[in-house]
C-alpha cells in the first residue's frame, strides 16, 4: 500500500521548493519576502512557508490546505499557522498584504461556482490594495498531451524506488481530467489517484478576477516576468484587491 502519509512525503521529493533553483519558486520567495503577512492558499506540506522563515520572515505566516496527511508535514514548523480548510474557508478580515496559490493550485477550483465562491474569499482575507499571486497553465500548451504512461518517471521517494506515471480520462470545456499512478519500478501499482483540473484562458480568467473585485497588476507568460506570447506555457498573474 501506498497511504495518504507516503504520498505527502513523495510530494515533497518530486517538488523541493528551491529558490536558488527554480525560477517559479524564486519568483514567489521574492513575493513573499516583501510582504509583512502572507496567506498560503494550498499550501500543501508547507514548503514556501518553511523556506521563507528559515531564511529570515518575521511576520505572519498562514498555510490553508484541506489535505490531513500534508499538514501534518507543514506542522513539523510550529512558528507558522496551519488552517486545515479550502480557499473558501480563507479567514475573512485578516488583513494580509499577500495570499499565494502555487504549484497551479488555482487549477483544482473546477467549476464557476467554486471560483465564485473562492476568489471573493481570497479577496476578503487580504487588506485593502492587497495581492494575491497565482499561476495556471496556459490552455494554448495543451499541456496535457504530455501526461501519458509513455512519460512515466522514475523516482527516488527517501531511498524507494518507485515509478509515476500520469493517464487523461478526459477533456471536456477546459477541464482534464486523468489518474496518478504510483508502482513499484516493475510496475506493481500501489495507489491511484484520480483529479480534474481547469484550464482557462486570459479573458476568462481576468472575468472572474474582476467579477471577485480584484484588477489584475501584473501578467506574465514565463517565471522571467517575460510577457504572454503565442507560446507561453504559463499565465502568471498578480492581482490586486480593488
């Protein structure tokens, strides 16, 4: 078996926060080292939020995430809050000059009626003329085509071996669909996970943004802060509580 505990741990290994490394978490380091108060939204094991106190944040820190077995890993660092809950649950007046969504977070809100419930939550966490920071796929890469069996890695999860591969069940109006699979190297699966994302593209997106009462600051189509071109993988947006 491969329980909820092991796959926390495995997200970990298959996304280390490195700044220093990776232009994306180099880019939100920046964000939130700027910002006196931050709200993680899916904050998952808390890696953001345990890099930015170790290297010197000293205001309020907040994780939110509904994942019990993540949490438990975040909470391993008690100098920061943990808040079991989605972004709907967001503490609403708390005043926080940034709220964050990575690792395309912002995906797992599907329908219109989660992001209209879930946006103006975000915005009533922050402090007027506050931002919240975000990504998503752009729909133009199709990144899905590439979330096939023939692109399975291989994994090192704290001295096991394991392999990963991913399988779409469907593409429906901008939401996939697939399953995760995680085995032993020769194949054996131990556990499969299945979920949807959302895909949406600039105009529909900056619709629901303005709609929640945010106007959007910054945009960007790569980590470089490069602009949004006809082969940007990424829609990078800052947007401002109104």
């Amino acid at each position: 078996m491969f329980s909820d505990v092991d796959a926390a741990a495995l997200y970990d290994v298959l996304n280390p926060w490195d700044p220093d490394g990776w232009d994306g978490d180099r880019f939100y380091d920046e964000l939130v080292r700027g910002a006196d108060s931050v709200l993680d939204v899916g904050c998952g094991t808390g890696a953001m939020l345990h890099w930015a106190r170790e290297h010197g944040h000293g205001g309020r820190l907040v994780g939110l995430d509904p994942d019990v077995a993540s949490l438990d890993r975040a909470r391993r660092r008690g100098d920061i809050e943990w808040v079991e809950g989605r972004a709907v649950d967001a503490p609403g007046g708390a005043g926080f000059a940034l709220a964050t969504m990575t690792g395309h977070a912002f995906q797992c809100l599907v329908t219109d009626e989660e992001l209209r419930a879930s946006l103006p939550a975000v915005r009533a966490a922050l402090r007027p003329g506050g931002r919240f920071a975000f990504e998503t796929r752009h729909p133009q890469a199709r990144a899905w085509e590439q979330w096939n069996p023939s692109n399975a890695g291989d994994v090192d999860a704290g001295g096991r071996a394991l392999r990963v591969w991913h399988e779409v069940e469907s593409v429906l109006d901008g939401v996939v669909t697939f399953r995760e699979t995680t085995a032993e190297p020769d194949g054996t699966v131990l556990r499969v996970d299945r979920d949807s994302l959302r895909f949406l593209d600039v105009a529909a997106l900056d619709g629901f943004l303005a709609e929640a009462g945010f106007e959007v600051e910054a945009r960007y189509g790569d980590w470089n802060r490069g602009p949004i071109t006809a082969t940007s993988r990424e829609i990078v947006t800052i947007a401002r509580r109104r």
